[in-house]
C-alpha cells in the first residue's frame, strides 16, 4: 500500500495545491466540510469551501438542518474557482434537490466534472451513520441523474448503493454487479467501497471504469470511532487528483490514509467519535 504521508507540500510562503469541499457543517466537527478540511490541511493543501447546509450534531446524531439558499451554495463556487483556481472537487452532503440543481448548473458553467478540466469527486451522502436523513428523499432522482453523471469517481457506502442502484451487495458478485450499476449512471469511475461489508475481516473496496474492475483490500480496523471515515477517504481522494494522481492511485493513497485515521481513531462525547487524521501531526 502507498505510503500515505507522500503527498507533495511547497515551502512555506508558497501557494500549496487548491482544492474545494461543496458539503454540509458538522458541529460536532467529526464529518463534513470540517473532516474534508481537516484532511486537506493535514495533506498541505489549501481548502476552499461551499457551504451547503449547516447541521446540528454531536457524536449521537443530527437533531437539526439548516439549509443553505441554492443561489448562495453556487455563488461561492462562483466566487471561488475563476479567483483561487482549484486543482480537484469533492462534494458531500447536498441537502435538497434545488441545491442539487444549482451545484450541478455551477460544475457546468465552472467545468467541474464530467471528465472537464477539474476532476470532481462525488460522495453521494444520503445519511448519517446514525440513520439521520441528509438527503430529501425527492432529491435522490435528482442526485442520481444530475451529480453522478458528472462524478469522475462516486464514491457510495453500501447504504447509499442500494439506495442509488437497489442492489443489496452483500458478497464480490454483488459488489461488481452494484459497480457496473453505478457506471451504467454515468460516473468514470464507481467506487464500491466494503466498509460496511461486516461478513468480511477485510475491508474490501471495488472500483469500475466500464471496463476494468480494480480490487482494494486492507485489513478491517474493529473500532466503534468511525465518523466522518468517508468524507475522510473521498476528500482524501480529491486531494489525490487534485495532485495529477489517477483515480486507481489516489484511492490506494485514500485507503491508506484512512486506515491510518481509523487505527488512531479516539472517543468523544458520549457516541461515536471521529476517524483520526491527527495521526500524522504526532510522527
């Protein structure tokens, strides 16, 4: 596996890699745009950010959601890509369908995606790990026939396959049958990832370009502290391509990178505590 430290970082007074996270707040600062922030700063690359909603959260779950009007979710796209310039996108938590729509008008305009000139990382959230909706449930459709088709890499839980494809993957087959699903929708790239695959002692993720299957397998980290893992290995991901890296290379860097997080992953509050990327500031 890819050491997951080797990213390349600038001297300091130098601009570093740009990237952007176009996902949801979480107050308890395990997930969303602060574990994508955490994960770029941590990588050496500088974090722009398009707020989508704003949630009230802590380590047991969601008890409020704020939305983010859909013309202010694309403005500071807007603002941010012709001015900063961004090497790579990921999004996370969209919320609702208008957001949606405006996020999707936006990758167009900014040529985000779909193959264009900025690489776009899709981690299509619909929940959280308590159940919580983060996802209207009228805005799947539009998810599925407005991000994915622009997604160089989806980057679904098990979970959110079968709701996106409706196949329950529970062995290999099914998992290829759910990647092939995913591409069959337009994304470059489908990663299934196994982490919720508890039947195995690996963790087994599956990517798909339409033509070749890509298997990734690590070890199974058993810890109950795993919030935010996949907004930590999607933005991990977008750092990646932000960097020129394949879509194969970055997520053996990703997978490598949170399997580090989750090895050190420690408790807080009084439920699940957070995937750490800490782990690299103590070496």
């Amino acid at each position: 596996m890819t050491d997951p430290r080797l990213l390349p970082t600038v001297a300091p007074g130098r601009t570093p890699v740009r990237v952007m996270t176009v996902a949801g707040s979480d107050s308890g600062g395990g997930a969303g745009i602060q574990a994508d922030m955490r994960t770029f700063a941590l990588l050496g690359l500088h974090a722009c950010v398009a707020v989508t909603a704003v949630t009230v959260q802590n380590t047991l779950g969601v008890t409020g959601v704020q939305e983010i009007e859909p013309e202010v979710v694309a403005a500071q796209m807007h603002s941010v890509v012709p001015d900063i310039g961004v090497g790579a996108v990921k999004t996370g938590m969209l919320a609702s369908a208008p957001i949606i729509e405006a996020i999707a008008d936006a990758c167009d305009e900014l040529s985000i995606g779909g193959g264009r000139t900025i690489p776009l990382v899709v981690d299509p959230v619909c929940a959280s790990m308590h159940g919580n909706p983060l996802l209207a449930v009228d805005a799947l459709g539009t998810l599925i026939h407005r991000m994915i088709p622009l997604a160089d890499v989806v980057t679904p839980n098990l979970d959110e396959v079968r709701l996106i494809t409706g196949i329950d993957v529970v062995d290999a087959a099914t998992q290829r049958d759910a990647a092939r699903a995913l591409h069959d929708l337009g994304a470059r790239w489908a990663l299934v990832k196994g982490g919720h695959l508890r039947t195995s002692e690996l963790s087994p993720d599956l990517l798909f370009d339409g033509t070749e299957f890509i298997a990734l397998e690590t070890r199974r980290i058993h810890t109950p502290h795993d919030h935010g893992a996949g907004d930590t290995l999607a933005a991990a991901i977008c750092a990646a391509l932000a960097h020129g890296r394949t879509v194969p290379d970055a997520l053996e860097f990703a997978k490598g990178w949170v399997t580090r997080g989750l090895e050190s992953a420690y408790p807080l509050g009084a439920g699940h505590g957070p995937v750490n990327p800490l782990w690299r500031v103590g070496e």
